[in-house]
C-alpha cells in the first residue's frame, strides 16, 4: 500500500500561513537555533555559570534578571519535537530507524550525521539564523544575506554530494 503524504504545495501554503502568524503574534520570525542557543546557554549556566558571566555574548542571555528559556522559540521547539511525535504516533509511520544507503553501515552514517549536524550548527550561528530562519523569515524579506546563505547551503550540498554518494548508491 503506497503512503499517503502531504501535497507540497499545501506544506508549502502552510508554511507560509505559520510564518505570517508568527510575525503577527510575535513580531519576528521562525527558526529554531535560537532556542538550541537558549538550551545551551542555560545548560551551560548550571556547570559553568562563571562562562556566562564573564562572556559579553553569554551574559546578554541573562541580562536583568531574563531566562532564555522564557522565549517563544524555544517553547516552538518543544511543540516541534512533541508534534512530530503526535504525528508519527497518529499516522501510524512512527518508527526508529537509520536511513542509509546499502554501502555504509549504521555507525558511518550516524558518525557523518554527527559531523553534518555540528557543522550546519556551527554555520547557522555564525549566520545568525538556520536554515529555515534563514531561507524563510529572511528569503521572504528578500535579505541578500539570507539568499547569499542559501545558494551556499545549496552549493556546498552539491559539493560534498559527489564525495559521499558511493554510501548512497
């Protein structure tokens, strides 16, 4: 029986439609780095609050008496996470597994997985937003910065696609 998905164009609408509400509601955009930043700083707080002191750039996170936690995005995350769970729980397409090709085993492609993960993390820092902050909040206000960022994003996916494809293939 073949898997009834989604249109894409329709995800697409929806897309459009959550990120319109979100600048209504909260006056700014989507994108979920921030949040991971939120998480971290305020792990970090726990085992090394001196850091975050001494940091300018982590101790704006706490400046009068704030809580990074207490911000819409990382509250989005959640909702992302527990969502995606309701949703594989409800259409029944919920499993754990490791997609991967049949020449890598499941240790190579998690360990590249890893490597992609904190990569792309790395840039979306440095880029101040992620990929969806970046191509949706920041491509819809047509910000070259943010379309400069995604023909990058592009560009080097195709890049790298010629060197891993054999794991794929």
């Amino acid at each position: 029986m073949k898997k009834q998905l989604w249109n894409p164009v329709f995800g697409g609408i929806m897309i459009g439609i959550a990120m319109l509400l979100t600048f209504f509601i909260a006056g700014r955009g989507l994108g979920v780095s921030g949040a991971l930043t939120d998480f971290a700083v305020s792990i970090q707080n726990i085992f090394a609050p001196a850091v975050n002191q001494s940091s300018k750039y982590f101790a704006n996170y706490y400046y009068d008496g704030a809580n990074p936690l207490n911000d819409y995005l990382v509250f989005m995350a959640i909702g992302i996470v527990i969502g995606s769970f309701f949703a594989g729980i409800v259409s029944k397409d919920m499993k754990f597994e490791v997609l991967k090709g049949p020449n890598i085993s499941n240790r190579g492609r998690l360990v590249y997985a890893l490597i992609g993960g904190i990569l792309i993390g790395y840039a979306a820092r440095m880029a101040r937003g992620c990929t969806s902050g970046q191509a949706l909040v920041g491509g819809a206000e047509l910000s070259v910065g943010s379309w400069a960022f995604m023909f990058a994003i592009f560009a080097g996916g195709f890049a790298v696609a010629y060197f891993i494809r054999r794991e794929w293939i």
